[in-house]
C-alpha cells in the first residue's frame, strides 16, 4: 500500500535497499521493518521450532520475529531486528532460518509434526542407539536449530571503547527520560542522556496527542535544542544502555556508524562505561499481547506498533484492520489509524463495558479466538456473546495492557513487584542502588504522569547528591490511565503462543505444568520460554499468569521473573573493544628489540614480551642448526643475550636486607655490600614460587631480580609484604625493570670482551671482582652501569646494565668489539638449552607445583629464621615427597627426549600408580651431542646411573634413559670461578 | 513412566493427555535415613546413586529453592576428564565412564554430545605442559592427542592463524571431551531418584544442624525439623553458609563466575575450544547459541551475577582467538557461586560432626564432576569409606601438605 | 660523555611528532625521571626547591616537577637532564629519602591540543576511566589503559601527558594514534 | 565496582587486583611454638561469609597501596576502605 500522510520520514529523499534480493525504496527516518511494510512485505521471518511464517509483532527493540541477516560478505550481521535498523541507501537484508524461500520454507514441515515437540519432548527420546544421538539425532537438530548465519570472516569494522562519568544518566528519551534530563541539566548536574533509537521523542513520537498546544514532536524538538545549548549535558543517541551492574556502573553501546553503509574511518560502535552516581530509568513499557489460536499469523501484532508505524512512520500492515484490546489503549490504535484513513473492521474488547471511542464497530465483551491467513493475515474469528463470526482483515493489533520495560532495574536481581491495578510487574525498590525509574517503566504511562515522574525522579536524585534541581515547567498532556482487564489468553483448542520466536504456546505451558515443572524456572527452561533473542520481553508475564491460571494462586506467588544483562544483543565486537589480533595485548619490546630485528632474529612471546628466541645466518636451514651455533659458540668464545625481562626491583632503606631475609627462604641479611646472592622464594604454603638474584649495592640498597613471567606478582607479593605484614620496617621498593637494559655476556671470552669496554679505573680481574660480585661502574667513556658476575648458562658470564635508550649501542658495540673473540648474540633457545645443560631450574620446573625439596634446595630453606613459607614446606606431605630434580640422557644418543613424558622404573607396568615422575624440560644438547633433559623423579637423588624408561605416549614413544646429575656442564663450577 | 520415542509418539497422537509429573512434590517426613541438603545436580546425584547403586532407602533431598536452582543450571555444560594430576584423574575419567552411559540409564536424554575438548597451547611450556597432561590422561585410561598448528587448523580453520598475539602452536585434544543438556542432568537425576522412592522436597531450606554428642541427629528447616541418621551437605556455593551452622571454617571462598550466550547462529563450532593466552572457551548449543565463558570476577561474592570488566575480558578474548565470531550478538549473561577451594580441587569427606558429610569445592569444574561426585558421595554415605578415586579429596589435605594443586597458583582461589 | 648513541623508545634517532587534528603528540625522552621515597620517619623534604604535591596532584617549579605516586613517593622529572645522572642530583637534595633512577622506566608523550580542553577531554574518554572533569590542570594518577600501566599528567587544560613504561612505548603510540584518527 | 580510596576517592575496582581475607594481615610467627598449625589456618581457612566481609584489594593500577575494604559479598555495597598499612600497625599496636 501507499504511504498514509504525515510521519517522521523525510519524503524528499529515497533509499533504495533490497530484502531477499528484491529491491525497494523507503526514505531516511524509516526502518527496516517500516520501510518492509510500506512495501506491502508482511512476512520477515520465520519462527525457531516450527518455521512458522511470520511478520513484526512490534516496532522497537523487543521485536522477536523480524529477524534479518543484515549486509554481507564480512559484514553480514544475523538476527538483526528490523525494527532497528536504521535505514540507509544501499541496505541488504535476507530473511533467515529456512531452507527454501521466507515463503517456501522446507522446515516448515516441523510445523505439522508440531504434535511431537511438544515442550521437552527431546528430554524423552533419541535415546536408543546410544550411538545414534551423536551421528544422527544431534547432526540434524544442530542443523535444523540456530537462526541467522556468521559470515566466517574476521569483522573488518573498528571498535573502541570509552569511559564516562556523570551524575546522572537519563536511560531512555521520551516523555520521562527528557523532562528529568531537562530538570537535571539545568541544575547544572552534569548529565547524560542515552537513547536506543535514532531519534530521541519514545513513544511520544508514535503519539498524537498534544503537548500543551503543540504536537510532541514540536515540544520535543524545543526540549533537543535546550539540551543541545547546555555543556553539562551530553545526548547520546544510538545508545543502548544494556547493564546495570554495580555501583553505579553501566554498560552501554553506541551504533556510531550502524547507520552508514560503511563506517568510513570511524569505529562501527563504541563500548562506553558509564559510571554515574544517580540514573533514571526511563525506558518506557512494553505492550502485552493476549494468546489466541493462530495468533501468530503475519499482520497479527501489538496496537501500539501498529499506531507508531503509522504515526511515526506512515504505514499501516493493512488497509483494513481490526484491534483486539482489553483496555482503552487499544482504541487509541482505531482511532489514529482511522484518522488517516485506514478502514477499522472492528475493536474487539474484552471489557463487556467497553464503548466505541470513535468511528468504528465495537464488539463488548468480545475475544478473538482464531486467525486465517498462512502468509499474511486474512481474516479473524471473533467470539462474542456466545456466538462467533470471522471478520476480514489484513491485520490485527493486540493490545493487552503494558509491561513497564524494567529490565536494567532487576539487573541486581531485584524481584519486580506486582501491581494489582496496572495488572503488571513494576520495578522493586530494591534495584540497583541509584536507579530510580520513571515514567512508563514504573507504571507511570500517561503523557502526563511520564513528564511529571521524570522531573520528580531527576530532581530525586540531585537532591540525594546535594544538588538543587528546578523542576522545570512541564506542558500539559493526557493523563488517562488504562487499566487493562485481566485477560491472559484466550481459551480454545488451537495452538495459540506465547513466545513467539521459540514456538511457546499455551499448550506447553499446560504441559509443563501437568509433568510438575510448574516453578518459573522449571516452566522456562522445559519449555525455552523467554529464552528467545527477546530474552522474553513479549512473553514472560503473559506466562507467567497462564501457570498461575493452571496452579490456582496469584500471579505473584506463582513467580516473577527477572532479567539478567543485556537489555538487548551486543555484538562481541563492540564488548571486545577493538583490541584484536595482534593488539589483544601490548607487546613489551626489549631496549635491543630493534637491532635484533634488523639482524634477522627470529622473536617469540615470552609472557608480556617478544624475545629473540635465536639469530638464524645465511645458509642455516634449520632452528636447530642456528641454536647449536649460538650455544657452542658461547660456550667456546663468548655469546651476548639481551636479558631485561627479568623483573628489577629496588630495594631500600634501613631494613632492606631484614625484609629480604623474610621474603626468600635463605638467608640475605648476610650478604655482603658487592655481592649478588641466588634466592629462592617460597609462598606462603611452602611452594617455590620465583627465583632471582639480590644484589646488594649498598648497606641499605639492593635489587633484586624476578623472573620474567612473575614479575608483576612477585613486586605485588613485596608490597604486600611491606605494608601489611611489616609496615614498621623502613624500606622502600620500587619497580626498575624497564630502566635498565641488562645484557648477559658469557663465555670464556667475556671478561676480555668486557675489558674492552669497562672504563679504566675499575678492576673486574677475577680477583678484583669474583664470581657473585657487583658494583655500579661506568662503561663506553662514562656511561652509568651496574656489573653483576653471575651465570645462567655455566660459563664464565656477567650482565652489564645500562640506562635503556643504551642497549641497543651497547648490544652493537659487544658485538662489533667482542668480534675476534667470538662474539654471538644468543636468543631464548641457546639461553635454554644452555641453562638446561647446567641445570638450572626454569619455569618449567618452577611451575608452582614443585616444593624446595624436590628442586633439590631443600636444605636452602633456613631453619634459623622466619621466612614466607617456611614453616609450610615442613609439612607432612611435603616432607614425604620423593621426587627429585635429576638429568636425563638417552642409553641411545639418537634417542629423542621429550618434555612432558611420564617417568617410570625400567620394564614396569605403566599407570598412574606406578608413575615415577616426569621430564620437565628437553632440548639438544651440542655439548654432549645428544637430547638431555631434567626431571623429576620419586628418590631421583638415590637413583644416578640408574636406567629408567621415559613414556609419552602421545607419540607412541618408550626410550631408555640413564639418570645422571642436572649438572651436564661444568659440575664442580669451576668455569664459573675462573 | 518410561520415556521412550514411542511413547513420545504416542503422546502426541492422544493429545499428551498421559505424560506424568517428572517427580512427586512430597511433603517431608519425620525422618530419614540419608538427608541430602541441596537439590543441585550433586545432590540429586547422591540420592539417585544411593538408593539405585548402594540400595538405600529412607533418603530425602532438601532443596532450598527449586530443583536444580544452583549451579547445575548455570553453567556452560562442558564434560571433560583431562587433569594431570593423580588426584584428580582418575575421577573425572570415572565421571567420564558415568557420562557415557547415564541417559540409557536413568532414562533421559540429556543430549551428551562428545565433540572434544580442545585445549589450545601457545608456547613450548604450555605444549610441554600439555603434553605430561595428555599422558596422565592416557595412562589414567582417558582418551587424548596432541595437536600441532596444522592439525589445529584443520579442525577449526575459523581461528585466527594469521596475525595473532598469542600465535596458536598446537592443542591438546579430548575427543570424548564435550557438552551436556545441564538442566536435563538435573532433571534426569531428579526423576530417577524419584522413581527409585527418593523424596525431592522443595522450597525447604535448613536453617540448622541438630548435633548431639558430636552426632548429627537432624536438620532444622523451613518445613520443620527432619531427624537424619546421616547428613551429606552439597550446596557449592553456599557451602560456607551451611557448613558454618555446624561451627565449620573451610578451605574454600564463594566466588562469581559469569557465563554468557550468545543469540542462535547455525553452526559455526564443532566442540569446545579453550584459549590458551587468553580468558575464553566456547562450545555451541544445539540451539545454536554460543556458549562461552573466562575467568572468575575473582572477588568473593554471593551476588549471581558479576561485572563489566570480565565480561569484556572474555569477550576480548574470544575476538582474539575467533574473529569471525564478532557479528554475533551476546544475548544473555547469568553468574553463578562458585565454591572455590584452596588448591581448586573439591572436598568429598566425613566432618568433625559423626554422621555429617561434606561434598563441596568444586569451583568452576563441579558441572563435568557430576555423575562421579554424586557416585563416590553416595559411596561415602553408605559404605562410611571414600571411594576409590576420591581417596584424595580429604579435608585434612591441605593442613597436612598433600594439596591437589592443578594449576599450581597454591592457596588462591581466585586463581584457580 | 659515552661515545655509544642513545634511541628512542620507539627505536628510532629523533623523537616521534605528530599532528592530529587539533591534536599534536609527540615523545619527550629529554626529561630524567627518579623516584623519590620518602625512609621511615623522614619528613618530606623540598628537593630543588620544589613542594611535593599531595595525592593525586602533580607540581612544577624550580626547573623540577613532581607528582604523587603512592604514598610517601613521588616522581621527579627534570627536563633536559635524562642523560645525565640526575637520581644521584636528587639523592644530594633529598636526604633521608630513597632515590630511584626512572629515566629510561617511562615514556613520555605529550599531548598537546590546539583548541582548547575538548580534544583532549575527549581523548582522555577514549583511553582512560577517569572521571574527566575531575582531572583537571594539576592532576596526576597511575591508571590502565588497554593493558598497560599509565602514569596521566594533566599539565594544563590543553595540555596532557601520558607516560608508560619503556617496553611498551610502541604499544601505547598506537593507541594514541589509533584514538586520535577516530576522534576526526 | 568503585573502590573508595581513602586517598584518591572512588576508582574503578578494575585498577585493583584482589587478594581476599584480611585476615590474611595477622601473619603467624614462624618461629613461635605450634606454627605449623597456625599456619596451616592462615592459609588455608576462610570464614566466607554472606554479608560483610573484610578484604585486601592492591591498586596496581594506581597507588601500589594495599586496602583493606569492607563490602557486602551479597549485595557488593562497600562500607569502608582504609589503608591495609594503618590496619597491620594498628594491629601491632603501632602508631597508624
């Protein structure tokens, strides 16, 4: 049909979109779904369980059947509700879950077989063969459910996310939410005012009622442009508020570009978390619809849509409609759409007493009880005085009182509380703390009630805040209260719904209730009640007072039901933030990040960080080629490893070394000033937890090291430690990490290579500066740096720091300098290999499940002191334990030895029971020539020589190992003292 | 009533005028034998397998709400057995073992769907990790392989290969790892308790413990008082809260974790997938919605519900791993209380109180845990002796340093 | 004076500028940076001259400025002084304190608006949960910012700085861009 | 959430990283007789309760201070937040 007259579209200008690959036109202002309709499209969609034909039920964000598959290709967006798609020229949309046409569709075969799935019937069958429910049944369900489809590509839109904060958001912008943004805006408050649609008005501008003397949208028009004046108020339009969550907190969704073909540079939508000290919700209410057979006919929908697509958006689904009510609302539909000239078949009212409020037959005391018309509505049944007559009509609207829209209220779990009078659910008083609501979504629906309710409510709120509010002048308006009679369903044989979208109709509801699955909860999930994309906004209470009809007590007593976030879908786009792929988390890059790079090093993720993991050369083919070449190189010249991951902090003041003797388990009071001493760290429950080094460079100053992965909560644990359990000790700490590049240079080589570069007048001889000595020295002519002689790899080895812009120079001059020494730049993996070799304990074998004990450090535990997890680590179970940091060999050298194999005693049985322990760590080693490995083994200590079998299974493999001490290199140390 | 497709069938045809209630709502009794407190999936469970595996009789189950209020209806239904520790593995295989036959035998569907479980690993350590778990797993008798990028891809190309943070390396994979209708194991429990003369009493919460002599004499309710000979307490969350009516301080803190789904989508996601580097793990409903979850909110909480900041974490997380999920919709958020214990592992032991039983710390993993949970409570119901694979689930563990510490973040509930 | 060259925390010879809009960003790695603590029992001490700010503020003066970082600490910058050793400076005007060198710790961007407080206002929305209005000219805090710690300085109205540790300066640049570009 | 810092006002709880108990303050002697059981309860045992409970959060996106806030576990109202330092020397009988 044509456009009827008036309405907020713009005439002058069209928009060409297409639906099922059919082209048509709306203008800006339109929807979707307004736009569908004003091209004679009835049927959208089709339900979940039955792929029953249907239409719109509503015009806004609760619709459940108009759900389209919007734009394509990477865009595609399934089950967008075409009641909120903004339209904009080029729009693509595909109706969805069917195979075949919207109006052919296979599965609708589901429909005749409707008898057989009923509510929970799926619970009672598909049993037999066991077999069959995964490679039959479960196939074809999961193919047959689901609605729209994801397009399988990444999102190409941006993302972002924002933080705000005010005093008061203003939920919802109609009738309610403007008055109390305009109250509180001129309060000078600092203010937000958010609105889900593009336009802000609500209902008022599906309304025709005046304003004062003008039209609404005139009185709103004037309300924008105050608004727009004020700098303390911020409207946001587009904006959905989804949650409420604590203290204030509110989630919400900006569509900054839903509305554009393409967002052009900006993000798609922005995350905003709002926290505000107050908020008004004034969301406005939901229309009920009343249950009959066949009520779910395509044209079948709510009065008030039915009034707004013709007031707002000049369409109606039909040129003659009838209207089934059961208060004075209904009317209001009649009478609007008779005003522009669309034929009123007829007002059904249930009320006995119910009067024409205009031009058009009226039928008291009357029900619909039944609906013709597959694919569009043709004709309905009326029931009245005992008699019963089918009326043609194109279209119907229900109208069976309002639900207030309170779902952010129950956010908190807040149960709503019922209204006698308004025959509904209002928002409890013991919602979300600051959230007051207003208007519609607090039963208070008049024009006038909604103006006056939002002020008040706004001005509730400042005056909690201490902040005077003026109420400000409000227009007259229309204060009629509709009282809906109680009617939930109208009684009959067929099939009459209740939840739409998933296939819920009386029937089920009886159903459940004879099988006892009568408590709400119960009801919902044996039926899928409420669980559709509408989350049950059209649905829920009708529900619930047909099981209270069926348990005989009162619709409260029967249950309420309450929401949980969010209000309506958000894309997991726009909740993920934009912080994709590679950005999903900052990169931490070492100070020699860059030179690595340009030598061509290979990086890996180290936690936080990217680390060179090695530096392969021109003619290297394999990882392994390159890594033996660093480790071998290092351990005959001199190798360099940029080692500024480890976590630094600085420790000082009077109690320093007292603190640190607390923290780790041996002893740190004792070092002496110059020196570097290994510590472990125990937690609490008596578990190595991160190791490192403690230097002291002063009476009162050390740093301590961290490994790279615990940094972060070892320097929490340290002020934990500081201010809660010793807050009367003097010390202070601080994080260094970032400030110093730390460069590891071992070898035999690396004092030489060092001498080069160490400033003249410092003495790092071997007796000047012995194996765990420290000092702050100047390098390179001047340069500030800390020297630490120790050694992760075995060899001869030292890190030099320096301030960090350095690293990358000082990285190339040891490069360059140390050349006819030797000099290789190492990564992870020679650092790897090499402290396997030696024996060192690494994350692997500090994986938080391995006690002091077992790491061979049992005695490092000092007895003479109180340290954090001492006194755990003696516990029973802990003592009993066994197993032993031990090295592995293969009897085989070309045997593999895999981390992560099982442990056992030669030629036993395998099982858990028998299980001796596992390889922790594995790599080649060039020194030996063959794998090696460490781990951990039940009396591994008692057990050198001993051949035992390595089991990983996984790969099908059994090698023979000999246990042999951690210490593949150098066991007696003497390359370290050298 | 016997459920079958026949019976459906008929139903249908005579107008379902002959289905039955699913279970009795019958009023307490002065006294039972067995008082199970909590009508959760574990509670239902217990009385199920004591009075069909040990032939109890006299068991009532006290539910507070309704059945299956707690967390057997608010989680995201996966059922796995793939833990590395001694501990722990050998029960979740058990579970496993109870899974795969539990709809023939209590006669419901509860649609067990073994899809796989497939635990992505980003790092050699995390392999290497992963790889002593899939052994544990085999040589526990448990099913498991480990996956390389390549094989990965070709079970779910739709992750992101190409320009990830956390690039994936590999995936440790449980083939008969995969999801399960929760309510529907509630339900299934609850009728094949029923039917075996258990009654299921809802809307009856205790408010006490009756002890006499250091002996569980009874229970105070909200219907009264019920003499019990034995008292087995299953309530997760609400652990802390019960047990401390019988003067209990426990190793285990209340926490919220949230799970979320997103609105239906035909199928994208063949089983469960987990990230490795970040908080995510996804399945997809029959219905088609996305299941999927994180981390804990990690503060101690009874509230149910939970707050923005994980669910943008999770959220994150999975745009990181599978960026072509991004156009879908989340539609629905619920939280749940988790009983976190210490070392993340659960508790299924005798009290200090003769005759009162405690089955609790099943953090965020109690879902998967239950057919085995309500197995092995039973058999310490009835036999006063642990069962063999939950040897080590004692309260004294932890006082005693025999934690069972699976992520090995020690005594951190929020961490586990 | 060394003879090895110093980068920037961006890898690069010269410090990073760039023009967004009314907004102009740009690396400042000429400051020095220290920790100042203050030890058990030691009162606050006027290091160069300059008040310590109290919580949440950040003060110029005397050629130093300085902000709160914590209880009983504080950050020092002194600009144009990052290659010399100016922690040990400090440490000779603030006795009885604990000094921590930072210079290289953080990276400094300053940002810069052409017009007025509103682009930097609505930059800050974008990046930071602070309560913008509350953060006005003097106001500093430690916060996070898409997974990175973040020291915030308002200098002035127009005038913001965003500081982050060395490591992660790459990281936080393209933040900045990125937000930037979408403000347009 | 919002955390009331005692020195910077409400911040968003997402700057702080939670550790529990506050109890977790009043650390046994390890030296003292019967420390392993002490201990064995400073680890390990928690009241948990449904209602107030008394609970260390750290600003690590902030200040570095240890709190010590009291908020509902039911209804996650905060009721206070103070230093954790002032706490523990007020517990050693310390000047806070």
């Amino acid at each position: 049909m044509t456009r009827l007259s008036g309405g907020l579209i713009d005439r002058s200008r069209s928009l060409s979109f297409t639906f099922d690959g059919r082209t048509f036109s709306g203008h800006p202002g339109d929807t979707l779904a307004s736009a569908l309709l004003a091209n004679n499209v009835r049927l959208m969609g089709r339900s979940f369980k039955y792929h029953r034909p249907r239409g719109l039920i509503a015009a806004g964000s609760e619709e459940p059947n108009a759900l389209v598959e919007l734009r394509s290709g990477a865009r595609l967006e399934p089950n967008t509700r075409a009641t909120v798609a903004e339209l904009y020229d080029g729009l693509s949309a595909r109706s969805q879950n069917r195979i075949g046409s919207l109006s052919f569709d296979l599965l609708a075969m589901n429909d005749l077989l409707s008898p057989f799935f009923a509510a929970g019937f799926y619970y009672k069958t598909f049993m037999w063969p066991r077999a069959f429910w995964e490679k039959l049944y479960e196939p074809a369900i999961r193919r047959a459910a689901g609605l729209g489809s994801l397009s399988m590509q990444a999102d190409p839109d941006a993302y972002d996310k924002g933080f705000l904060h005010c005093d008061l958001l203003v939920i919802g912008g109609g009738a309610a939410g403007l008055a109390a943004a305009l109250t509180a805006a001129r309060s000078g408050a600092q203010v937000i005012l958010a609105d889900e649609d593009f336009r802000l008005g609500g209902r008022l501008l599906a309304e025709t009622h005046l304003l004062g003397d003008e039209p609404a949208t005139e009185w709103v028009a004037g309300v924008e442009e105050e608004l727009a004046s004020l700098p303390n108020l911020r409207i946001m339009r587009r904006t959905t508020v989804f949650g409420a969550f604590d203290h204030g907190i509110y989630g919400a969704v900006e569509r900054v570009a839903d509305h554009l073909p393409e967002p052009g540079g900006k993000p798609r939508q922005t995350l905003w978390r709002i926290t505000a000290k107050r908020a008004v919700l004034a969301a406005g209410a939901i229309e009920r619809h009343i249950p009959f057979a066949n009520n779910d006919r395509p044209g079948i929908m709510l009065a008030g849509a039915m009034r707004a697509f013709a007031n707002r958006w000049a369409v109606s689904p039909a040129e003659r409609v009838a209207i089934f009510t059961n208060n004075d609302d209904g009317h209001r539909t009649a009478i609007d759409l008779a005003a522009k000239g669309i034929e009123i078949a007829g007002v059904i009212d249930s009320r006995t007493d119910a009067k024409a409020l205009g031009d058009y037959p009226i039928f008291a005391g009357g029900l619909v009880s039944n609906a013709k018309g597959r694919l569009g509505l043709t004709k309905i049944e009326v029931r009245q005085n005992g008699r019963s007559q089918w009326i043609d009509c194109g279209a119907l609207g229900i109208s069976g009182g309002w639900n207030p829209n309170l779902h952010l209220a129950s956010h908190h779990r807040g149960r709503p509380v019922w209204d006698e009078t308004l025959q509904s659910f209002v928002p409890a008083k013991d919602g979300p703390p600051g959230l007051i609501a207003a208007g519609a979504a607090n039963g208070q629906g008049s024009t006038a009630a909604a103006l006056r309710s939002g002020a008040e409510a706004a001005a509730q709120a400042l005056a909690e805040l201490d902040l005077k509010a003026m109420m400000p002048e409000l227009p007259q308006a229309e204060d009629a209260v509709s009282k809906p009679q109680a009617l939930w369903h109208v009684p009959g044989k067929g099939r009459a719904w209740v939840d739409f979208q998933n296939d819920v109709t009386v029937k089920d509801i009886k159903l459940a209730h004879q099988e006892n699955m009568r408590p709400v909860e119960h009801l919902k999930r044996w039926t899928t009640l409420g669980m559709a994309t509408d989350q049950g906004k059209t649905a829920n209470v009708t529900a619930l007072a047909v099981m209270s009809e069926l348990t005989g007590k009162s619709i409260p007593e029967t249950g309420t039901t309450i929401f949980r976030p969010p209000y309506t879908g958000v894309s997991l786009s726009v909740l993920g933030g934009g912080n994709t792929a590679e950005h999903f988390r900052p990169r931490r890059l070492t100070p020699t990040h860059h030179w690595a790079k340009s030598q061509g090093a290979v990086f890996v993720e180290v936690g936080p960080w990217m680390r060179a993991q090695y530096f392969p050369r021109p003619g290297e083919t394999h990882w392994r080629e390159t890594v033996d070449r660093e480790v071998l190189a290092t351990r005959k010249g001199v190798g360099i490893c940029d080692v500024t991951t480890l976590g630094k902090v600085d420790v000082q003041g009077a109690d320093a070394g007292e603190f640190l003797n607390r923290l780790y388990c041996n002893g740190m009071k004792t070092l002496k000033v110059g020196m570097v001493r290994y510590g472990l760290m125990l937690r609490e429950d008596g578990i190595a937890w991160d190791d490192g080094t403690c230097a002291r460079l002063a009476e009162d100053h050390y740093v301590v090291t961290t490994t790279t992965a615990q940094a972060g909560p070892v320097y929490r644990h340290m002020e934990f430690a500081r201010q809660c359990l010793w807050p009367d000790m003097d010390v202070q700490l601080i994080s260094t990490t970032d400030a110093w590049a730390q460069i590891a240079v071992a070898g035999p080589n690396a004092r030489r290579l060092l001498e080069r570069i160490v400033d003249e007048g410092f003495n790092i001889s071997n007796e000047a500066f012995p194996f765990m000595a420290c000092a702050s020295l100047t390098i390179c002519g001047g340069l500030r740096a800390r020297l630490f002689r120790i050694s992760f790899s075995g060899e001869l080895a030292y890190e030099v720091a320096v301030p960090a812009r350095f690293g990358h120079a000082l990285m190339q001059r040891l490069v360059k300098t140390g050349k006819d020494l030797g000099a290789t730049p190492y990564g992870t993996e020679a650092l790897g290999v090499m402290r396997i070799e030696k024996g060192h304990a690494a994350g692997n074998e500090l994986n938080g499940q391995t006690s002091p004990q077992m790491l061979g450090m049992g005695r490092m535990v000092s007895t003479k002191k109180d340290s954090i997890g001492a006194v755990m680590s003696r516990r029973e179970g802990l003592a009993a334990e066994t197993r032993r940091l031990v090295g592995l060999q293969p009897v085989d050298p070309a045997q593999p030895v895999v981390a992560g194999a099982h442990l056992f005693t030669e030629g036993a049985a395998q099982s858990m029971a028998t299980d001796q322990g596992w390889i922790s760590s594995a790599g080649y080693s060039p020194h030996i020539g063959a794998h090696i490995g460490l781990g951990f083994l039940a009396h591994g200590d008692e057990r050198i020589g001993e051949v035992i079998t390595a089991a990983n299974p996984l790969d099908g493999q059994q090698v023979a190992l000999r246990v042999v001490s951690a210490h593949f290199v150098d066991p007696d140390g003497g390359r370290l003292r050298d | 009533m016997h459920f079958s497709g026949f019976r459906v069938i008929k139903e249908a045809l005579t107008g379902h005028k002959g289905w039955k209630p699913l279970w009795r709502n019958p009023d307490p009794q002065p006294s039972y034998d067995y008082v199970i407190i909590g009508g959760g999936g574990h509670g239902l469970a217990t009385a199920y397998y004591l009075a069909r595996t040990f032939g109890q009789a006299r068991i009532a189950v006290l539910e507070k709400g309704w059945l299956g209020q707690g967390n057997i209806g608010r989680n995201t239904t996966i059922i796995r057995s793939n833990y590395l520790l001694p501990g722990n593995e050998p029960f979740y295989e058990f579970s496993m073992k109870l899974w795969e036959g539990l709809e023939q035998e209590f006669n419901f569907n509860a649609m067990i769907s073994q899809r796989g479980v497939l635990n992505l690993y980003h790092s050699d350590a995390q392999r290497d990790a992963f790889r002593r778990r899939g052994n544990a797993m085999l040589l526990a008798g448990a099913d498991a392989e480990l996956l390389d990028t390549a094989g990965v891809r070709a079970m779910a190309p739709f992750l992101n290969f190409d320009n990830a943070r956390f690039p994936i390396k590999g995936g440790l994979l449980q083939r008969r790892g995969g999801t399960v209708r929760h309510d529907g194991v509630a339900w299934g429990y609850a009728r094949g308790a029923d039917r075996r003369g258990v009654d299921l009493i809802q809307n009856c919460e205790v408010t006490g413990f009756r002890i006499e002599d250091g002996r569980i004499r009874g229970v105070e309710t909200s219907r009264g008082y019920i003499g019990a000979k034995k008292v087995g307490v299953a309530v997760a969350g609400s652990t802390g809260r019960v047990m401390q009516m019988a003067g209990m301080r426990l190793p285990i803190e209340s926490h919220v974790l949230q799970a979320f789904v997103t609105e239906g989508l035909k199928p994208v996601i063949p089983g469960v997938i987990t990230f490795g580097a970040g908080h995510f793990y996804v399945s997809q409903s029959d219905k088609g919605g996305l299941v999927f979850g994180g981390d804990i909110d990690g503060y101690n909480s009874y509230a149910q519900r939970g707050n923005l900041p994980v669910v943008e974490d999770v959220a994150e997380g999975g745009m990181a791993l599978m960026p072509m999920i991004g156009r879908a919709r989340l539609l629905r958020s619920w939280g749940g209380i988790m009983d976190m214990s210490m070392d993340g592992s659960p508790i299924i032991d005798r009290t200090h109180v003769e005759g009162l039983y405690l089955n609790a710390g099943w953090c965020y993993g109690g879902f998967k845990a239950t057919p085995a949970s309500g197995y092995a409570f039973a058999h310490l119901l009835a036999r006063d002796a642990p069962h063999d694979t939950a040897r080590g689930y004692r309260l004294d563990r932890f006082a005693r340093g025999h934690v069972i510490d699976e992520k090995g973040v020690g005594a951190a509930p929020n961490l586990h | 004076m060394t003879d090895l060259t110093p980068i920037t925390a961006l890898g690069a010879d010269k410090p990073a500028k760039q023009q967004f809009g009314p907004l102009r960003i740009s690396e400042n790695p000429a400051a020095a940076l220290a920790s100042l603590a203050l030890r058990r029992g030691a009162s606050r001490p006027m290091p160069m001259g300059l008040e310590l700010p109290g919580p949440g503020k950040w003060a110029a003066g005397h050629g130093v400025a300085a902000f709160w970082t914590g209880p009983d600490q504080w950050m020092i910058e002194a600009e144009n002084r990052a290659i010399e050793d100016f922690a040990a400076d400090l440490t000779a005007h603030a006795a009885g304190c604990s000094i921590t060198e930072q210079t290289d710790g953080w990276t400094v961007f300053e940002i810069v608006s052409e017009s007025g407080d509103a682009p930097i206002r609505a930059m800050m929305e974008k990046l930071v949960n602070l309560d913008v209005a509350a953060f006005g000219p003097g106001s500093a805090t430690r916060t996070g910012l898409h997974h990175m710690s973040v020291f915030l300085i308002r200098r002035s109205g127009d005038r913001l700085a965003i500081m982050t540790m060395r490591s992660t300066a790459s990281e936080l640049w393209h933040v900045l861009e990125e937000t930037a570009k979408g403000l347009g | 959430m919002l955390i009331p810092h005692p020195l910077l006002g409400l911040r968003d709880a997402q700057e702080f990283t939670y550790l529990g108990d506050a109890r977790l303050i009043e650390r046994p002697d390890g030296m003292a007789e019967g420390a392993e059981a002490a201990f064995a309860d400073y680890v390990y045992l928690r009241d948990n309760p449904a209602g107030v409970h008394r609970e260390l959060w750290f600003h690590e996106q902030g200040d570095r201070s240890w709190l010590v806030v009291t908020r509902d576990t039911v209804t996650h109202e905060i009721l206070g937040a103070e230093l954790a330092r002032d706490v523990a020397l007020r517990g050693k009988g310390g000047a806070a």
